[in-house]
C-alpha cells in the first residue's frame, strides 16, 4: 500500500512491467510444453520472444536500441576464415552480406539510418583470423578480448561528421573504404538487388535469391517482388553491456541450439536482430539515397537459421 508521500508509477513505468509479466508468462507456458523431445525448438521460441520483447522495451525507455552487435559478415568480405569458419550451413544458407562503400551517399543514409537509433558499433571478425574452438566458443569470439583467435575481432564503427553525414569507418584503428556486413538477402523481382553499387542478393552459400521470400515470410509488408535491405546482426555476449546504465539493462545474450544442425560448441549461436533500413520502392532493383529510412526499423528477431517464433513454436509440435 502507498503511503501519502510516496508517488505512483508512470504509466510507461506500468507498461514496462505488464510487459515483462507478459514475456514470464509466456515463457513458463512455453517452458511447460517444451518436456519431451520438443524442447529444444520451443526453448528457441521462447528465447526469441524473450530476445524482442528485451530489444523493444529498451527502445520503449531510451529511445534507442542496445549496441555492439555482432556482424556475421568478415569486415573484408572473404567467404573463408574469421566468421566464417564458425557459421553452421543453416546460418550460412539463410543469411548473406552487403559491401558497402564508405564514400557514398546510399552507404551515408544507410549508416545514418542506423545511427539515428543508437547502432553504429559491429562486433567484427575478419579473414585472416583463425578461432581455435579448444580455448574459445564462436559466441565469443567477436569479442576483441576473447582468447584462441590468432587476428582478435575489432568494432566496425561508424563515426559521422559536423553534417550529421558518414565521415569515416573504422576498424581496428584504421579507416575502411569498403566493408561487409551481415544481411537477410534480398532477390527482388529477379533482381541483382544493389546499394551503393554492392549487391545483397546472395546468401553466403547458395544460389542467388530472384525473388524477396525470406523477408516476405518474415513479414508480409515487405513485398515478394521487391528489394529490401536489412541488416542481420546477432545478440551477442556485448550487446547486454552496453545497457548497463540503463534502467532496464539487459542482463545476458540467449543462445540458440538446434542438435547437430547449430551446435553453440561449433557453430556461431545467437539470435538475430533483423533491422530493416531500405525499401526499393520505384522496383528498379537499386536502392537510391530516398530510400532509405530516416530511422532503422526492427523487423523481427530470429534464430541463427533465420527461423521466427512461429517455425520454431510449429517445429516443436511437430514431434509430438
């Protein structure tokens, strides 16, 4: 009971605990359900409606997102060593990158876009390194202090000028002219799907997509026949610290598991933040500076193989 000098909570106070009573929940349901060989897919669901509902209701308070996420794409783009080296097939075959061009005014916007809702540091690896998995797990090893990686990972970071423009990027105290990152690809309508002449239609291994599927399943607002430009990047081990001064910090980064398929002792295993940044709205397979949102959106939170809460929920009844 309050007493007469006390005050009452705010109402976005009260909202920020039905929410979180919401997601405990939800997870003690789920949780309940998961006993038997269901587990590990409803374990996942969960995890993924824990994961956004965290993302979102730091967003709701500070106004922007928690930083420091995890760039599955080599800052050099090679398709060998660094992270990719830990990424399971599933990963590989779901996710791609987009190379960028520092000195252009779609990379700019896209930055900018970003920025404008507090994600501008990546935690990146980059070719040349090697992880040795007897002294490190792949989780850890984005961050720069982790041992048993031979070339440690570094912040890809934006830094913006007086104008509020992209000035540079740096990795590893030196500035990038060009530099990867992490996306769900994007086919369009048969489309090569470009930003600042850097394609994002491929997945790191596969075929080219020729149609925007995977992000149309994701969300049915992003049409199958366009491109679309959002940026993958995972929930990892540093993204919980750079909430600590907050009010609602987040406390740890879930890890996903999914058999032999994602194995968090082999394979790189977070969730994944999927933050949508361009549309290609006049279809003509390019996405142009207009295009670009003014602020990053939050499309979805989903497992390391691109799947939403409602596959992994349908994946678990499924053994029943």
């Amino acid at each position: 009971m309050l007493q007469n000098n006390q005050k009452g909570f705010t109402l976005l106070e009260l909202l920020v605990v039905i929410t979180l009573l919401a997601t405990l929940s939800v997870g003690a349901l789920v949780a309940y359900e998961g006993i038997g060989e269901n587990a590990t897919s409803v374990a996942a669901a969960n995890n993924i409606k824990v994961a956004d509902s965290s993302i979102r209701t730091f967003r709701a308070i500070e106004n922007v997102y928690p930083n420091q996420w995890d760039n599955l794409a080599n800052v050099d783009g090679l398709s060998v060593g660094g992270a990719q080296d830990v990424l399971a097939d599933a990963t590989l075959g779901f996710f791609g990158q987009w190379t960028a061009t520092t000195a252009n005014n779609v990379t700019s916007a896209v930055a900018s876009s970003l920025n404008a809702v507090g994600v501008n540091e990546f935690q990146t690896l980059r070719g040349a390194a090697t992880i040795n998995l007897a002294q490190v797990s792949p989780n850890e090893a984005f961050n720069e202090s982790a041992p048993g990686v031979s070339v440690p990972a570094d912040e890809l970071e934006f830094e913006f000028g007086p104008t509020g423009a992209l000035s540079v990027v740096n990795y590893a105290n030196a500035t990038q002219a060009t530099w990867s990152i992490s996306v769900v690809p994007s086919g369009g309508n048969n489309q090569a799907c470009t930003a600042g002449g850097g394609a994002f239609n491929a997945p790191f291994q596969g075929a080219a997509l020729t149609d925007n599927s995977p992000l149309n399943r994701i969300n049915d607002n992003l049409d199958n026949d366009e491109c679309n430009l959002v940026i993958a990047v995972g929930f990892g081990k540093d993204v919980p610290g750079t909430t600590l001064d907050s009010r609602v910090a987040i406390s740890t980064a879930p890890t996903y598991t999914n058999g032999i398929t994602v194995n968090p002792s082999t394979h790189y295993a977070r969730f994944m933040a999927l933050f949508h940044v361009a549309s290609d709205e006049d279809g003509n397979g390019t996405i142009a500076t207009g295009e670009v949102f003014p602020r990053a959106r939050l499309l979805a939170v989903v497992d390391t193989e691109g799947r939403t809460i409602d596959e992994s929920i349908a994946g678990a009844f499924r053994t029943n």
